[in-house]
C-alpha cells in the first residue's frame, strides 16, 4: 500500500493517508473523504524532506 504523505499545518506534524484502504473503524480513505493519520518523518521515503511535503488542514 502506499502512503501519501503531508504536513498538518494545524497540529504542526507529518501525517500521511492510504488511498483506497478501509480502516477499523469502517472508515474508507478516498479523494474526498481522506482519512490522515499522524507519523513521524523518520517514516519519510528516502530523499524526501517536511519542505517536499503539500500543507494540508486535518479535521478534528
């Protein structure tokens, strides 16, 4: 599965999400309803650093 990855500009972390992947919980990552979950940037692919990574504002 791969995981997209981005900056929580609201909680100031990385967070990443995977696409098509239903969760515990029942809920279903899609394009309009994504599911982000918080990491750390050491889970960062190689070469890549928070600078690359697109803000994004995870919902309560």
């Amino acid at each position: 599965m791969d995981r997209i990855f981005a900056w929580d500009d609201r909680r100031g972390q990385v967070v990443y999400r995977i696409p098509g992947h239903t969760h515990k919980n029942g809920r279903e990552d899609s394009d309009l309803s994504p599911v982000w979950l918080p990491t750390d940037a050491s889970e960062l692919p190689e070469g890549v650093s928070v600078d690359d990574l697109r803000k994004v504002t995870v919902e309560e």
